[in-house]
C-alpha cells in the first residue's frame, strides 16, 4: 500500500522557494494535491494493518493484547466499514461517470474490474485455504491419549482424597458416638483430646442454632487465635438433618481440605442435635499433586473447551485482515485505475479538443513512463500546430492585405479591368470596367462572356472580339474595339494578358481597357486643325499673286485691247479678283477654327442665355415649336457667353435645318444641374424630332467639313465641340429612339458658383 | 465494567446482530437499602439462573464473572439523578474439578472464596448480598429531605471470560446476562 505514496512528494515538499519559483505552476500544484490525496488511505492502510497486528498477536497471545482485544475488533470492523464506505462512494462516482459517458470513464471502470479481479481471485483462494489448513491444525493439536490421561490422573486424585474422605468420616463418627453423653462443660477439654487422640486439625461442635459449642483447633495449642471454619448454610442444614456431609474444600491456591459434618445424637429424647466438623488440611505433598492435577486438568479442558472460540477469532482475524488487503487493494485498484487513465483521458480530450481547432492544448506531462512520452509529443505536436497555424492565419492576413490593396488599385484605376479564369468565367472586376461598359458587373460574376452579350446587347462586338482574342494562344495581345451606342459610337483600346497557373496550365486572363474615344477624337482634332492652318497659310501665299496678276494683266492689257476684248477681260479679271477675296474669306475662317480664340470668362446664366438666343429664331416664319425644361436651380457659369452663344446658334441652325422637312418640327431644349458626389455640371440638350444623323456621318459628327446640306462649311458643330472641350466641358451627340437627334453639352460647375447659386435660390 | 461506554456501545452492536434474548435471564427479587447514620446496607437477592451453555463453559474450567452494579443517586426531577457513590462488585464462580466443588470469590479481594456442592448453591450465593456496607464519607453525604435512589444491577461480565469467547459472547444472547438497571429507594432508619 505504501508504494500508492508517490516517491516525489517528499522532494516537493522540501523544495526551497527558489528565484524560478513562477515555475511551480498551478498545474504542478494541482498534480501535487491530487497525489496528496493518496495519503489518508495509506494513513489508513497503516492503522488497519497496525491494529490487525495487535488483533492477530492477542488472538495468539492474550496477555499481550488480551484486553485490547475486543476494542481492536470493533475498530477493525468499523475500519472495514469505512473502507467499503469509501470504495462504495468511489465505485458509485465510477458508474455515474461512465453512464454520463464521461472521457476516460469507460477506461477507468475497466481497469478497476481488471485490478479487482487480479487482486480478489488470489486473495480469496489463499483465505479459504488458510482457514481450512489451521482449522484443521487446531484439531490435530488435541490428542485423545491425552485427555484420558489427564482424566484418569483426575480420577485417581479424586479416589485418594475419597479414601482419605471416608476414613475422615469414620473418625468422625467414632467421635460423635463418644461426644454423645459429654456434657457441655466439659466439652472442650472433651473435644482437645478427641483431637489429640485422632491427630487432627480442628474440632469444631455446633449447636442446633449453629452457634459454636466449643471448638479445638491444633493452632490453639500453639498459641494463635482461633476462629473456627464455619461451614456453609447448605451443608449445616444437611448435618443438622441427620445426614453426614464429606467433602474435599480447595483451601488457597493449592490448598486441599475435608471437611466432615456428622450430627451428635443425643440418646435422651428431645436433646437438640449437635453437629460435629472434622477439618483436616491434606498433607503439603498430597495437596500439592493434587492441585498439579487439576490445573492441568482444567487447562487442558479450558483449552478443548476454547477451541471452538480459538477457530472462530482466528477465521475472525483471517477473515479482517483478508477483507482489509481486499478493500484496501481494491481501494487502490481505483487510484491506480484513475493515475494510470488521467494522462490518457487528457490526451483523449486533448486531442478531441484539437479536432475542434483548439490547438493551445498543453497536457500536464506524468512522470517517467512512455504515457509521459506521449503526452511530451502530443505536446510539442499541438505547439507546432499552433505555430503553423498562427503562420497560416498572418499569412491570411498579408494575402488579404495584398488583395485589398490591389482592390483599392483596380478600383481607382481610370481603366477597366476584367479577370476571366480558365474557364472563361468572370473572376473581378473594377469599378471603371463597370462604368466604361455600363453594365452590372456584379451580377455577372462567375458567368461567362455570354451573360454580358446578353445582358448588355451593345457590347456584344466587344464580347466577340474578346471571345476571338482569348482563343488565341498568344499571351499578350492588344486590339482597339469600337462599339456602337446612344452617345455615339466609342472605341476601346483592350489589352489581354494570360495568368501564369498551376502546372503549366493557363490561369485565365486579364483584360484592362481604356476608353481611348476622347483620345481619338483630339487626335483627329488635333490633325484636322493643323490641316486647316497649313491649308490656310498654303492657299493663302498664292491668293495674293493671283489678284495682283489679275489687276495687272486688266491694268496694261485694258488699254491695248479692242473694245470686245476690253470687256471680257475686264469681267474675267473681275470674277478672279472677287473669288480670291471670297477664298481669302474662306481660309481666313478656317484659320480663324484652327487658331484658339481668346476667351473671356464671365458669369453666365444658361438659361437666360438660351432664351435670348431662341428668341431671335422665334421671330422669323418659323414652323419650328421651341419646347423648354429649364431648371430653375442652375447655377451661375464661368464661362464666355460670346462662345456659348454662338455654340446655341450653331446647334440651333443644325436643328432648324434638320426640320427643314419634317411634318410638326418640336425642338426640346433642356437644362438640368447635376450634383455627383466626384463632379459637379450643367448638363445642356437640345433634341429635334428630324431625321437624326446618318449612320455614316456618325463617327465624324464634329469633324469640320462634315455636312449633309448643300450650303454651310461644315464647320458648325466642329466649332460647337471647340468651344465646349475649351470650357472643359464634353458633349455627345445621338439620335433618339424614337426618331430624331439629340445633342448632349456638359460643362462643369465650379463648386464655389454652385453654392452661391444655391444660396441665392433659396 | 473495565470499559463501561465500550462495553455498552459493544453491547448495542451485538443487539443489532442479535435475536431476542434467552427467556432466562438475571433478575432482582427483592432488594432493600437502609441508611444508618453513615452507612448504607444494602441487601439483595438476585435471581442468576445459567443456560446449559455457561454451565458447559463452567464445567469446562472457564470462570464466570458476575458483577453487580450498585450506584446511590439523588433523586433530581427537573434533571439527570446526581451520582452519589457507585460500586462495583465482582463475585467469581469457578468449578474446581478435583473435589468437585464450586468456589465463589468474595466480594473484596482479600476475601476468601467459598466452595459449594452445587451450581446453585453457589449461585445462589453469589446472588446474596447481605448488609453490604457502604460508607459514607463527608464529602458524599446524604441530604435530609431528599430522595435517594439505589441503583442496582447484575450481569454476567463478558469482558472477564477468555478473550477468544468474547466476540461469540457478544454475539450470543445466551451470554448476554443482565438484569439491567433496577430501581430501589434508600430507607431511614428512624432514630
């Protein structure tokens, strides 16, 4: 039992407080207090094993414990008790926990089958045997020999003292015959002489009323007070009848003395009847013998006697101390069913908590064994997990950064950009591709090319294009791709890159677009201009010879000529110097287009400015209806107004022309304020219920020379754009759905001129 | 009553284990205490009939024990009796096989033992307390108007038989003797 105290505890116990002493954690501590736990039931061990040692020696020895003994029974029974208590208890919190199917309950119940099973089987088979074997000694141990001879040794005892007994009676009779006429005076003299003559120890008569008559004692004669042996109430009474009484009394402790009652008769009729006794010591070596005897006798009897008792307190101790080593192993059967499953249900829980992702787990490590090694690798195990997926989760973390950051990129990235993976499928997006396509891109995602030619039918050249674009096996490409639409017809500029993949395979592609319309636009601009000036300045240079040659061939030749001549000459020269004037009109205006004008910047009400200029279109016969939708809250331009005026008049005769032919000519005019939170414009539309453009003037609407109509330069709506792009403002033009055109003027409102105008407007 | 409390807690738990006891059991026939001055007398007779399995034990050499309880109380009514004097007297019955007699010891120790032909003289002797004398010293002395009681009792000592006897005999109600405790009220002698 001893060995359940653990050897460390000791070495605990003493350990000095140390500067490490933050290491002695709470889980040491509680290892410690569950070990200290064992020690009452060595404590207990020890009493019982102590008590049943005293038990077991007073069963062998009853000096030694004899008076303990039975205080020792009842202690070792109510030891057993409690112990059975206690295991009870513990088998109980066993049971329950198993069917609570607590871990390492099913585990733990097993073992202690197993160990009570180890423990019981031996300990009751060496029990049984044991009590057999020293019943069957004790048995042995009496031998009948012995007992008859002790017997027969008694029975001759006896047989010498009744032959001593009856002579004893004889002389007493013999005295009682001659003390029969003695008178009462003179009996003690009477009665010493008997004595003397019989040689013996006392004489003693006794009244009817059993007071003393007289009495003779042979101590007398030596000088010692006397009080004469009375008999017992028994025997007087049965001598007093008339009966004789003999018997042999146990005088001390080895002492042997007969006494004899005989009754003296008297002769006379109606004397009282007196009693004589007779005492006579036995001789020392008579008594002795005699006394050997019969303590041999009663011990021997004693003993046959106790056998009994003797087998029933050694199977009564057998029986304690087999119960205890019982309980008490099974007792230990627990703790050590419970020490040995501790580390194992920790590391079932453990590991149970380790599926459920909880990786701090840190098991306390038991001593020394291989459960220990296990339980140090379950350890280092679940710490590298931690590691690892304390790694795994920063590494989340950076990805998610990186991927945030990028989002941020793409998402204020002027150019769209669309991921497909290899699949064809849309992986991302930015918020530029959505805003260049005009499609919900969110919607789309993980759908293919398909969905957005569906779902947006005038991309679908742009979906065919890229379809035929990401067949091809190059890994970069570019292609412009135009697309028609309500604003006009726009072209975007789409460059493709394949994804590197897994294992040589294509990871899908990237597409980044640019609406490169404006840039095109400002190109040809750009081009057109210098053409217009190099033209200009090209047919400018000769425009001057020609009309000086012309004046001079009429000047010399005038006056030589003949009078039919003379005319024709004169109307011919007239005619080259009037159209030289009128080319030298002509390139002065397209100079005029191709160099920037100066601008004077003024605030300007729009809508005021659109009425003044309708207003001069009213008045002449016009079938034109003018329709307005001004809005009322537009704020104050900084702009030209001579610009912007002649900006109305152009667009205004465009539209007037247009109607030339239409049946019920309306002219809408509109204008609205709009307030984004990136910008800020006034938005200006003029839309007719004509024709609309041809389909073949659409790409050069605003290209100078570009006219349907007999007269005009061209320059119309070239100057109207020229204007509007110097006022930083855009424009489209579009027909409608419903026939007709529609121009579209956006000019940016400065943030301060807005909030003035809205001050004033409320 | 070496061990009174254990002898009695022993006692309740051999009664648990125990059925009823014999039908012969020791009993008080009559009991009388005087109050002479300072002495108490105190005579008895108690009924000690022995089943045939103490008198197996007996014949056997094994000494019997019967002690006789004898405690003088206050008679309080409101609470516990005060103990005035208690006594404990012993008388052992032994069977001395060579002459075939019963010794009964003395009550004192240094009386001398008394042998008889029969169990029931002996017996009855031991049974016999006649002017026993209990005196009183100053300290325990006896009030003039309050009552006292004599508490009187005989058992058979189980504790004195041989130790390997005892838990048998604790079990046994055959050797549960006992009169349990009587109650005899204590007389004043007139003057």
């Amino acid at each position: 039992m001893k060995r359940l105290r653990p050897p460390e505890m000791t070495e605990v116990r003493s350990a000095k407080p140390s500067v490490n002493a933050a290491s002695f954690t709470g889980q040491t501590q509680e290892r410690f207090f569950r070990r200290a736990r064992v020690s009452p039931l060595a404590v207990l061990a020890v009493l019982l094993a102590i008590s049943l040692g005293m038990m077991s020696a007073a069963t062998q020895n009853s000096a030694l414990f004899g008076d303990l003994y039975s205080p020792l029974l009842v202690l070792n029974i109510l030891g057993v008790v409690l112990l059975l208590t206690l295991i009870l208890l513990s088998v109980r919190k066993l049971v329950r926990q198993f069917r609570a199917r607590v871990m390492g309950s099913r585990l733990t119940l097993r073992l202690f089958g197993l160990f009570v099973l180890l423990s019981v089987v031996p300990v009751a088979v060496v029990y049984l045997f044991s009590v057999q074997a020293f019943n069957r000694g004790i048995d042995n141990w009496f031998d009948v020999r012995i007992e008859q001879a002790l017997e027969s040794a008694l029975a001759l005892g006896r047989t010498a003292l009744d032959t001593t007994k009856e002579d004893l009676t004889r002389k007493a009779r013999d005295m009682a015959a001659e003390l029969d006429d003695s008178s009462r005076r003179g009996m003690l003299p009477t009665l010493n002489a008997l004595r003397e003559q019989y040689g013996l120890f006392e004489l003693t008569l006794f009244g009817q009323d059993g007071k003393v008559i007289s009495s003779s004692t042979q101590g007398a004669v030596r000088g010692k007070s006397v009080v004469p042996d009375r008999p017992g109430e028994a025997i007087f009474t049965q001598a007093r009848r008339g009966e004789v009484y003999a018997g042999i009394e146990p005088l001390g402790e080895s002492g042997l003395q007969l006494r004899v009652l005989v009754p003296v008769v008297s002769r006379s009729v109606g004397a009282p009847v007196r009693v004589l006794q007779v005492i006579e010591p036995m001789p020392e070596r008579y008594a002795q013998l005699g006394q050997n005897v019969q303590v041999a006798f009663a011990e021997y009897a004693k003993i046959f006697y106790l056998r009994g008792p003797l087998k029933f307190g050694f199977t009564l101790t057998l029986s304690l101390v087999a119960l205890s080593t019982l309980l008490l192993a099974v007792w230990a059967a627990i703790f050590a069913a419970r020490r040995l499953v501790t580390p194992i249900r920790d590391l079932a829980e453990g590991t149970r908590a380790v599926a459920r992702g909880d990786y701090s787990q840190q098991l306390p490590v038991p001593v020394g064994d291989e459960l220990g090694i296990l339980v140090q690798s379950f350890n280092v195990m679940t710490r590298r997990i931690q590691r690892a997926q304390s790694e795994i989760t920063r590494g989340q973390r950076a990805a998610e950064i990186q991927r945030t950051y990028l989002e941020t990129v793409l998402t204020h990235l002027s150019s769209g950009v669309l991921s497909f993976d290899p699949r064809g499928h849309l992986r991302a997006h930015n918020a530029a591709a959505h805003q260049i396509l005009g499609a919900d891109l969110v919607s789309g995602e993980g759908k293919t090319l398909a969905w957005l030619a569906e779902a947006q039918p005038t991309l679908a050249p742009f979906v065919d294009a890229l379809r035929a674009l990401l067949r091809k096996a190059q890994t970069e490409w570019q292609a412009e791709i135009t697309l028609p639409g309500d604003a006009g017809r726009r072209v975007l500029m789409v460059r493709g890159t394949r994804l590197p993949g897994l294992h040589g395979r294509s990871g899908g592609h990237v597409i980044v677009f640019d609406d490169i319309t404006a840039l095109i636009q400002a190109q040809r601009d750009a081009a057109w201009g210098e053409v217009a000036r190099r033209l200009a300045h090209e047919i400018k240079n000769p425009l001057t010879p020609i009309q000086l040659s012309a004046e001079r061939i009429r000047h010399k030749c005038m006056d030589s000529l003949p009078e039919k001549e003379r005319a024709t000459l004169d109307r011919a020269t007239h005619t080259i110097v009037q159209q030289v004037e009128a080319m030298k009109a002509m390139v002065n205006a397209f100079s005029e287009y191709a160099r920037p004008a100066p601008m004077h910047i003024q605030a300007v009400n729009l809508n005021q400015l659109v009425q003044d200029v309708v207003e001069l279109y009213k008045g002449r016969a016009n079938p034109v209806r003018y329709q307005f939708d001004l809005d009322a809250a537009l704020p104050v331009l900084q702009a030209d107004p001579g610009q912007l005026r002649q900006v109305l008049h152009n667009l205004l005769l465009n539209a007037t022309d247009a109607l030339a032919s239409t049946d019920n000519p309306l002219l809408q005019i509109a204008t609205r304020y709009v307030d984004e939170p990136t910008s800020r414009y006034v938005e200006l539309q003029v839309r007719d219920n004509g024709p609309g453009f041809a389909p073949s003037v659409m790409d050069h609407l605003f290209e100078p020379y570009v006219t349907t109509k007999e007269k005009g330069t061209g320059l119309g709506l070239a100057i109207v754009k020229k204007v509007v792009e110097e006022h930083n403002g855009t424009l489209w033009a579009g027909n409608l759905r419903d026939g007709g055109a529609s121009f579209t003027i956006r000019l940016p409102a400065s943030e301060i001129l807005a909030a003035a105008a809205r001050g004033k407007n409320t | 009553m070496r061990t009174p409390s254990f002898g009695r807690v022993v006692l309740g738990l051999a009664l648990l284990f125990a059925a009823h006891a014999d039908a012969a059991n020791f009993g008080v026939k009559n009991a009388t205490v005087v109050l002479d001055q300072r002495a108490l007398l105190i005579t008895a007779r108690f009924d000690l009939p022995i089943n045939a399995r103490i008198e197996e034990a007996l014949s056997n050499g094994i000494p019997i024990d019967v002690v006789i309880d004898a405690n003088i109380v206050k008679h309080r009514w409101w609470w516990r009796n005060r103990l005035v004097t208690d006594h404990t007297l012993r008388r052992r019955i032994q069977f001395h096989a060579l002459s075939r007699q019963y010794l009964v010891s003395g009550l004192q120790a240094h009386d001398p033992s008394e042998s008889f032909g029969s169990l029931s003289q002996a017996l009855a002797h031991a049974g016999t307390l006649d002017k026993f004398t209990v005196f009183l010293t100053a300290k325990k002395e006896i009030e003039a108007g309050a009552r006292y009681l004599l508490l009187l009792r005989a058992r058979l000592d189980i504790e004195a038989l041989p130790m390997l006897m005892r838990p048998l005999a604790y079990a046994t109600p055959s050797w549960r003797l006992n009169t349990g405790w009587t109650e005899w009220p204590v007389q004043r002698l007139q003057p």
